[in-house]
C-alpha cells in the first residue's frame, strides 16, 4: 500500500475530530491578533506565501497571538466535531520558524453544552517541548470521552494546525444509522492507494464539495483493482448502500462492490484482513459519473452482523461520499 507510512498509525487508523469540515469548531482563545484560531483547524495543508502581509502583519497560515510581556501563557479552546475518544495528536508548526511556541500542552474536558468557568479540565498531554516547521505527532492512551480540547501554548507564537485523531462517540444507536459515518465512530483502516484523495472524505457528512473532497486513486496500469476497509461504527446489520461519485466525471470508477466480515476483535489493524472470507454486500455494478447511486431491497445480500466492510472499485477512480445504512447490532 502506497502512501501508508507517512504518519504513524493513530493519525492513518483515526478520525480528525478537530477537522472544520466536520464541523469543529475554536470557540474561545486567550489571543489572536497575528493569525485567527479558526485557521488552525482547517483540513488543508499550511501554506506560506512571501510577502503576503496584512493589517496585523504578515500573513500565517494557522493561529498565531501577539508577543507576551507578561508570565501567562495563550490558549486556544476546540469544540469536536462529536464526542469522542481520542488517540493522538498533531502539533503542527509549519512554516512557524522564528514565531513558534516553544511549549505545548493539551487538555480535554466532556461538556455537551461547552465548557463554563467551574469545568474540570483534565490533561491529555502534558507539557512537551516542540520545533520549529515541524509535525508533533503525540499517541495518547485512550480514556474517557472528550468534547472539548484547549490547546496551550506557552508562552506565544503560532500553530499552524491542529488534529486531534479520536473515534466518535455516537449519541444515537436506534433505529436507521448510517454505519459508515465518520460521527458515528467509523474510520477507515487500510486502502490500496489514495495518491489524489484522503479515505477517510468518504465518511464525512454532506456532499463532496469539489473533486478534491473525496477518495481518488491514481490511474492503474496493470490488473486488479483498488479498495479500502473501513471498521464501521458500530456493529450493524446492512440494509442499504449509498455510493456517490458527486464531481468525479471522467475519472469515477466503471464499478463497485461491497463486502463485509465479522470481526471478533473490534481494534482488528490491516493485516487481520489478508486471510478473512468477504461476504458480498452488492453485486459488482456498474456506476455513473457525479451520481448518487442506491442499492437497497433486492440489491442487497442479507449477511448478518458485520463489524468492517470492504468497498472495492474497478479498476480505479475516484468516489465522494460511501453511505453503509443499517440497525446496530450488539
């Protein structure tokens, strides 16, 4: 698998919960006068552009206060997108050179209605020294369920972004659920190439905004095809499939199938699927370029609980949004 080992496992494996495009959102901050706390969380790459400046001076991809000349420290306060437990982070402090913090500490707190003046905030990370231009990626054991994270840094400067890698923590589990969503606690674990898309786009709610919001492949120029597994949210038995190639037009897939197993082991990593029997889910069938493609009723091959599906393409492509409906199982 290409492209499988840039980052460590948590950040490959998880959710960033701290994603604006799954709505998270900074809703407090100690200051942010060079570069706005929102552009921390942005799922895009950081950029730097010379001689870019503004009215606050020049112009930082990411949050960045002014200079202290006191003894306190900033701060930062992120509403997840859902509540979830988290497994690592990343620091990210590209093209922060002369201006970044040299300490960092992060702590989370479980407030459905946000935090107040009495929470109890509970450290995750302690403080840890961080470079310049640089990732900080932090594996954390997972604990309880967070809502919130506030993000320290000591005693200024800038980050560029912020991720905070977790598995959400559904609030509903009756009746009809989408098993693949991304705020159900799904993720995908392992895929065969993703050289133009990020997987885990898949997953999120909504429509793909552009062509770049959604798993894309590159062209394949021997046999097979390519795929990607992904754990679902919960337990679940499937009752209908939802396969959208929104903005994918003359480079969507020419078919699709899903398949599903039943796992014993929920933390099941990659190489726990090289020898599992898929049972099929749909048929191989053929799609439409920018189209919402269901299969339901006859469609769909009844085959029990299922804990991880496998969705598989031919012989390439690319693909929005993957919708898994069903009833949660156990």
């Amino acid at each position: 698998m290409d492209d499988m080992n840039e980052t460590p496992l948590f950040a490959r494996s998880n959710i960033n919960l701290a994603s604006a495009k799954l709505r998270a959102r900074a809703t407090a901050k100690s200051n942010d006068f060079f570069a706005p706390m929102a552009r921390m969380l942005q799922d895009s790459e950081p950029v730097f552009i010379p001689g870019k400046y503004d009215d606050h001076g020049k112009w930082m991809d990411g949050w960045e206060s002014r200079r202290r000349r006191d003894d306190g420290h900033d701060w930062v306060i992120v509403a997840l997108a859902a509540r979830g437990v988290i497994h690592g982070f990343d620091i990210d402090t590209r093209f922060f050179t002369g201006n970044f913090p040299p300490f960092a500490s992060i702590e989370g707190c479980d407030e459905i209605n946000g935090p107040e003046d009495s929470t109890k905030w509970r450290e995750i990370v302690p403080r840890m020294e961080l470079d310049g231009d640089s990732h900080h990626y932090v594996e954390v054991t997972p604990g309880d369920p967070v809502t919130h994270l506030r993000l320290n840094i000591f005693p200024d400067g800038g980050v560029a972004r912020f991720r905070a890698y977790g598995r959400a923590v559904p609030s509903r589990v009756e009746g009809e659920l989408d098993l693949a969503s991304a705020l159900s606690g799904a993720r995908c674990i392992a895929w065969s190439d993703s050289h133009f898309g990020d997987p885990q786009c898949l997953l999120y709610p909504g429509r793909g905004e552009d062509m770049g919001d959604g798993w894309e492949t590159r062209r394949r120029r021997g046999p097979g095809n390519d795929w990607m597994i992904l754990a679902l949210g919960m337990t679940g038995e499937i009752d209908r499939v939802i396969v959208d190639t929104a903005h994918f037009k003359g480079n969507y897939p020419d078919r699709c199938s899903l398949e599903a197993v039943m796992m014993d082991d929920p933390e099941a990593g990659p190489g726990a699927f090289e020898a599992v029997e898929w049972m099929p889910v749909t048929d191989q069938v053929k799609l439409e370029m920018d189209h919402i493609h269901e299969f339901t009723g006859d469609q769909i091959h009844r085959v029990g609980k299922v804990s991880h599906v496998r969705f598989n393409i031919f012989p390439d492509g690319g693909v929005s949004r993957l919708r898994v409906f069903g009833r949660a199982a156990g």
